[in-house]
C-alpha cells in the first residue's frame, strides 16, 4: 500500500521544477557560449566551464527522467496512479490552505492483479464519496468494481470485471474424472458466484434472498445453485408455482418439486418437522454451539422461486401458513442446515414478514430496471451507494454477504440458454451421492 499526501499546491513544485531547469540551462549554455565566443583563458577556468557543462547535461538528463518517471505517462504503474491522483485531487477535489502548507484529503493505493485499490481519505474536505469514485472511475477510465464506506474513509476497487464463471463447468468439475475414480462425498465448501463472492452456506449467509425483475436471470441463478447443492451432495427441494421448465427440469433430474399450493404448504410442513426432529435428536444441551457442518450432516435447502406470486394468490389462511412455515426455516434453519433461497421480482416494505428478509444474509439483486425501493429494501443500500451508474442487466448485478463489505459487483454464472440442456447434468450430479437415501 503506497501512500499519498499533497502538501503542498502544485505551484511550488512547478516553480522548484522550472529553477532546476533553469539552473542546469545556464550551467549547458553558459560555458558553450565562452566557448565558443574563442575568448582565451587560463587551463583551470576551462576546467571549471567543462565541469559545469557536464553537470548541467547530468542534471538535465536526471531532471527529464524524473519529470518522465513521475508524470502521469510513466512507464512504472504505481506512479502513473500517483500522478493521476495528485491530478484528480488537484483539479477536483477540495483543499484548504493551511499556511504554507495545503489541506488535502489522503490517499492509499495498490496495485494487484491488474486491479487498483484505492482508499480515500477525506480528511473533512469531502462528503459524497460515491460521487468521487465515479468521477475517479471516468478519469482513471476503469469501471470501477467495488466501493465501501466506513468511518472516516472509502475504498475503491477499479479494473475489468473478471470473466463470468462457465456454469456448466463448474458443477460438472471433477465429477467425469477420466478413471471414474469419482468418489461421492458431503461438501461443505462454499459455492462460487462471481469472482471473490461465495455463497458460504455454513455460515449466517446460509438463507438467500434474490431479487431480479422477470427476465433478469433469477431462474438461471437458482438452476446453478440447486446444481452445485447436488454436487455438494446435499438434499434439495424446489418450489415452482408457475410449472414451469425450472421446476420440470430438476423433477425430471429426480429433486422433489411442489408447484401447487397445497404441495407446497405440506412440503414445508415436512421441512420443518424434519428440522424439528432434528434439533430434539441431535441437539440436545452438550453439542449447543454445533451445526450440521459440525456433525457431518446433509443440509437441506428449499429453492423458492417467485415467492410473492404465491403469496398474493393465496388466500390468507394459506398466505400466512405459508409465512408462518417458511419463518421458521429462516429463524431457526441455521444450527440444523436448513436454508431457503427465495427470489421475487420487486421487493417493497410490507410484501415478505422481516422475520424471513432479514435473516436472509445474502442479499443478490439482478436486472437493469430496479427500483429504489427494491434495491433498498433487498441490499440495505442505496442505488447511489454503488458508487457508479448503477450497472446491473440480465445476470447482472450486486451482492451483499457477511463476508463481503459492501456492494459487490456480479456476473452470475453461464447457462444454456434451453435449462433443458443441464437436465444431464444435473440428473448426473443427483444420482452421483445418495443424497435421497436411495442408494440409486
Ligand atoms: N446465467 C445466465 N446464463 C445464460 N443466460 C442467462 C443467464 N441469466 C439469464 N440469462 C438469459 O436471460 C433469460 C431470462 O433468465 P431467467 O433466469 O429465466 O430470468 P428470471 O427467472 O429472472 O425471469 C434466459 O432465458 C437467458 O437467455
Ligand atoms: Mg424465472
């Protein structure tokens, strides 16, 4: 980390830069011009003149380079990003006189992987700082990737996005092993979304909460979730009111799916009795503080698609059994691993109880058209909090979890475009562990 401070205005370091050039000028020009003037004088007074002529070249030659070096067409990265940002700072930025000396805001930088970490500090001069990392962004010309704020300072992460992930790859990973050596074991291992985004389902992270309007690649997100829960050879269970080829997908891959409304009250009644039963076998006083991981059991995770499509059709009774059943997985899932993942459209205040949103920790919003209070009421945040013209589209978007601070930017991962072209797939990595007790 390398750090910046701007003490003084860039006219002082102008002026010191033209003395120098001036000095080593008149230490070149000066003895060329007695020279050559044919003017006669002692041996050591020629000696001195060709002593200076050298050290004004030497001197031009070190001030060049280090104009060069430092200037914001540096050949060296880390000092093409300071001079940028002594520019930025200086032409954007506020600063107050202090004396002789300048109060600027602070800066600390990185450069790694191609990204440029920046952190900002501003020192009482600044306020909108998701302004600035969008101003930064423009005149770095790197979209910028990831901005958080916290007391007294934000950090800015600019660079190209990374490459999307290849869904299908992914979850076929190690499982067609050229010596079908392919040993079906428990996973515990996060699930990769984007870049350094994991879905870390041992964790309060566990229960998923995805908002996208239709078309922005919900279903497909869930497909390669439920996929890779498969692969990690845990149980899974689908909740598909519209019937539609997501849910008919995973029947046919052999995953119990529910699309009419008494369906789905009774499987998750079943949930969570099963979640009860659970608890009152496993956990009993001694293992407190254990979870599923812990004892090496299956978790079971309920994909919910389109929730409040359900919910606004039923009537009320149903509407808060429902509620009710899914509270309850939400507050008390986690020790015992049973997760839910649902997704809607559009997200306002009073269309899901708190009690199931906010024990939802991963937060993922897709979609161009998002509204301010959706994306408020599904990541806490404000459109402007991304720090950048709000960039999300079909499969793209932000995500909020407990191990990521802030917003982060993602891509989710490719699919077919038919979802019947993973069915193969996805029956293979079922049918690979016995995750049903069926031992197929
Ligand atoms: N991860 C992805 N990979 C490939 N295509 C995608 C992906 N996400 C979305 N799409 C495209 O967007 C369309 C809508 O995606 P879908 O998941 O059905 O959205 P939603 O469920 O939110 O309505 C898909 O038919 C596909 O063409
Ligand atoms: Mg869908």
């Amino acid at each position: 980390m390398k750090n910046l401070r701007i003490r003084t205005s860039g006219k002082a370091v102008t002026a010191f830069k033209q003395l120098l050039l001036l000095i080593s000028l008149m230490f070149i020009f000066i003895p060329a011009i007695i020279s050559g003037s044919g003017s006669t004088a002692p041996p050591a007074i020629w000696q001195i003149l060709q002593a200076m002529f050298l050290s004004g070249f030497a001197l031009l030659t070190v001030l060049v380079l280090a104009v060069w070096l430092l200037s914001r067409f540096s050949p060296v990265k880390w000092l093409k990003i300071r001079k940028k940002l002594i520019l930025f700072t200086r032409m954007f930025l506020h600063s107050e006189e202090d004396g002789l000396l300048l109060h600027s805001v602070q800066w600390q930088y990185s450069i790694e992987d191609g990204k440029i970490t920046v952190f900002l500090y501003p020192n009482g001069l600044e306020k909108d700082t998701a302004d600035i990392g969008r101003r930064l962004s423009e005149y770095l010309r790197k979209p910028l990737l990831k901005y958080e704020e916290s007391d007294g300072m934000a950090r800015y992460v600019f660079g190209r996005a990374p490459e999307r992930f290849d869904g299908m790859e992914k979850m076929a990973e190690g499982i067609t092993e050229p010596t079908g050596c392919y040993v079906p074991m428990l996973s515990y291992e996060p699930i990769s979304i984007y870049d350094g985004v994991a879905w870390d389902f041992t964790s309060e992270a566990l229960h998923i909460l995805l908002i996208a309007p239709s078309g922005a690649g919900k279903t497909r997100l869930l497909t390669y979730l439920g996929g890779m829960i498969l692969k990690r050879q845990h149980r899974l269970y689908v909740i598909d009111a519209k019937n539609s080829d997501f849910g008919m997908t995973f029947r046919h891959a052999g995953v119990p799916v529910a699309t009419k409304k008494e369906e789905i009250i009774q499987l998750l009644t079943e949930l969570v009795q099963e979640m009860e039963k659970r608890y009152s076998t496993f956990y009993t006083d001694d293992s407190a503080g254990a979870d599923f991981k812990d004892k090496g059991m299956q978790g079971h995770f309920l994909i919910f698609d389109e929730i409040l499509s359900v919910l606004s059709s039923a009537d009320k009774k149903d509407k808060t059994e429902i509620e009710r059943l899914l509270g309850q997985i939400a507050l008390k899932g986690r020790a015992a691993g049973f997760s839910i993942i649902i997704t809607a459209q559009k997200l306002n205040a009073t269309d899901l109880p708190k009690a199931i949103t906010e024990q939802c920790q991963t937060r993922i919003i897709l979609g161009g058209q998002v509204s301010e209070e959706t994306f408020h009421q599904a990541t806490g945040m404000y459109k402007k909090d991304t720090g950048s013209v709000y960039k999300g589209g079909v499969g793209k978007g932000y995500a909020v979890t407990p191990k990521t601070i802030g917003l982060s930017y993602i891509e989710t991962p490719l699919l077919p475009p038919n979802l019947r072209d993973c069915l193969v797939l996805l029956k293979e990595l079922r049918d690979r562990g016995t995750p049903y007790g069926e031992g197929r």
